[in-house]
C-alpha cells in the first residue's frame, strides 16, 4: 500500500523504473505487478495500466480497477469495482460495517458524490459515519473526516466549514490538496484573504514540485483548481495548460457550483416532512426532541435533550444528546421534525490543533442563529426546570427605544 515517501512528492522514477523492468520478467508476481499499477494509478499515469490488472478479481485488483475508472473519469464503472470489493471485504471479514483505506476508499466515496444518486448519496453519509468511528491508523482518515463535513454543508445539512483554524495546520502534500477541493466545493477559499491566500501558496508549491516528481494527479489537479479561484500566476497557469486535457481534472468540477439558496432548498426537498408523517403515524411517537434554553447576563443559548416515553405513559426528563452525534449520525434521530432538522442545521464545528501537532479537537456549537430556528418550537423549556413539561415560546420581537419623562 502507499508509503509516507510516496505521500511527500519525492522522486520516486528510479525505483518505479527498476519495478517496470521486472514485470516484464517472467519471475514477476502479482503482488509487483498490483504495486507498479498502484503507484502509476495515483501518480495520474493510468495509460496502459488496465492491461496489467483487467484480470485480476481480488480485493486488492477491483479495489485498483475502480481507482483507475474513477481518475479516468469513468464513474459508473468505478461504481461497480468499488462495490464488487466491498462485497468481497464483507464476505471475508463477516463484518457488516466496512470501508475501503487509504486513497482508494477517498476515491471511491468521491464517486459516489460525484454520482449523486439518492441511494448513493446515502450510503455515502453512512459510509463517513462508519470511518469517523473507526480508529484504524489511516493517513486519510483526517481527511475523510473532512469530507463528511463538507458533504453535510453541501447537502444543506451543516450550516458551513470551518476552515480557517486547520489552515496553518496543513502541511501534509495530499491533505494540502483534498482538503483545498473540500474547501472549495463548499465555496470558502478566497484569494482575497489573506490566510486563505497563504493557504493556497502552499498548494501551488507543491504543484511545481509534483510537476517535478511526475506526479500528474496532483500538479493537474491543483493546477486547475488554483485556475479556478482566480490565482494569476504565469507558472501555474503553464501548468493547467499542460495538463488541461488530463482525465483527472473532472476532481475539481466533481460537485456542481451552486448558491446557498439552492443548498437551503436541496436540504428542505431530502427531509421527510414530519408533520405529515407524525399525522400519518409513520413516525415514530415514543422519542422526542426537546431544547433547553439557558440565559446567563445577555447571553442566550439552547441545548438538545432527547424524551422517551415512560412506562407511566409520561415523558421522561430525558438525556442529553451530543451536538457532534446530531451532525455525524442525525438519520439515526428518525423523530426529528422539520424545525429539529433546522436548528440542527445550524450547528457550527471549530477545530483546535494539539499539543505538537498530533490530532486536533473538534468543537461544536449552537450560536445564535439556533435560537432564531427555535422560535415558536412547540418543545422548548427552562434548563433548570425540575420537571420538563410546561414549554415556553421563544418569539421574535424588534428593538424597542423607551424614553422616560422625568
């Protein structure tokens, strides 16, 4: 599988070299063969590399046949490998919850976004609910992480990225990348700013050392996508040129441009209308939730809470729920109503580096905004009620001036 040397741009032509030349030896294994096809794959050189592996069924040759139809901008049929491996994973493994590594496993939950069908679209949030869990050693984890942030703003389902504490953070060659492309689909990077522009700095420096290396996926790709938000840069834009009628590039175009607006009611057309269906009994009636409102000065602030029904038939005072779970596994919440979905929406994520740059912490929040979805919830109460069943109404009111007569 692919090492840190691979990962850090260096030159790897020599030893690739020596590999090419044993392949054609008749004392040459398989597994050579899948390693020469792996790293030619996610270099971007992927002409006449579907000869050496169009045979091979293991896990190992689907998982790269699909990688290799993915960057060749061959979607369905990537579609097809990739679910061919999972199947193959399960049945060896007999785990129902499994997910490709590495690169691979970030290609293939790209073709899935990039196919954009509701079922896929599905699988997908599961897919990124189940890596975020895991605690296998994976370069991309983090960066899978990201995407499901990412996937959730453009579904509508988070309000936006918080990008601009993990900029000075970045410095990894292919999180420097991916993370730029979540970036962008989610519409954050500007030139404009300055963080931002020293951000992007660092990806167009890369881009002259993969152009170096041979690495044409990432000098491509980051290329185009520094073309794209506007860079003037007479390098860069030799780069694009060179590399303009590379497959890869579809990776910048992969999610559509599309105005908040159109977010805002691509999310309102994926949530089931509760109303209807809690007149309809489809939904379930035996969890709620409910939002604690806490007033400290000028300060305001609400929590989520979730109710079951007791065995006396009353509702229980209930428990606190995780602001991180109602982004990360919110269809596991299958009461929520349309204004629970909304508050949710406006749940914001923060990231906080580590001590020496292991890890970061992620911080979520409700801000303001989440007050104002709360208003005219028929479940709000007092935080520090003892008992939660007398409900309070938040409303919205405009700023009065009162004057006094003395």
């Amino acid at each position: 599988m692919l090492n840190t040397v691979f990962l850090s741009l260096q030159d790897i032509s020599f030893p690739l070299q020596v590999l090419q030349d044993h392949i054609k030896s008749d004392d040459a294994t398989n597994a050579t063969i899948l390693s020469f096809a792996e790293y030619k794959i996610i270099l971007g050189h992927t002409q006449d590399i579907e000869n050496l592996i169009k045979q091979d069924y293991s896990i190992r040759g689907l998982t790269l046949r699909g990688s290799l139809c993915f960057l060749e901008n061959r979607n369905d049929e990537a579609l097809k490998f990739y679910s061919a491996t999972v199947q193959q994973i399960k049945q060896k493994t007999r785990k129902r919850n499994v997910f490709l590594p590495s690169i691979h496993g970030f290609f293939y939950n790209l073709a899935l976004l990039k196919n954009r069908a509701p079922e896929n679209l599905n699988y997908l949030k599961k897919q990124l609910a189940i890596i975020a869990k895991s605690k296998e050693e994976d370069y991309f984890l983090s960066i899978q992480i990201q995407l499901q942030h990412g996937f959730n703003v453009i579904q509508g389902q988070q309000k936006n990225i918080a990008h601009k504490p993990l900029l000075h953070h970045l410095v990894d060659p292919y999180e420097v990348l991916f993370y730029s492309l979540i970036f962008y689909w989610c519409d954050v990077l500007s030139l404009s700013n300055e963080y931002d522009e020293r951000f992007l700095d660092r990806l167009k420096t890369f881009c002259f050392q993969a152009d170096k290396v041979g690495a044409l996926l990432y000098a491509a790709v980051g290329a185009t996508l520094l073309q794209k938000l506007g860079m003037q840069d007479n390098k860069i834009k030799r780069l694009a040129v060179k590399y303009k009628n590379a497959p890869c590039i579809h990776l910048v175009d992969l999610v559509p441009r599309v105005e908040k607006w159109e977010r805002a009611l691509m999310a309102l057309t994926q949530i089931n209308s509760s109303e209807t269906d809690s007149n309809s009994g489809a939904v379930s009636v035996e969890s709620r939730m409910v939002w604690l409102l806490s007033l400290n000065g000028n300060y305001a602030s609400i929590e989520p809470r979730e109710q079951k029904i007791g065995k006396s038939g009353r509702w229980t005072k209930g428990r606190p729920v995780a602001l991180k779970r109602l982004v990360n596994e919110r269809d596991s919440f299958d009461y929520l109503t349309d204004q629970d979905n909304r508050i949710c929406n406006q749940i914001e994520v923060e990231y906080e580096q580590s001590y020496y740059n292991y890890g970061r912490t992620e911080h979520f929040s409700l801000e303001n905004d989440a007050l104002i979805a709360a208003i005219g919830h028929p479940h709000v109460y007092w935080a520090n009620a003892e008992k939660y069943d007398t409900p309070i109404t938040i409303n919205k009111s405009e700023p009065q001036l009162l004057s006094e007569v003395s």
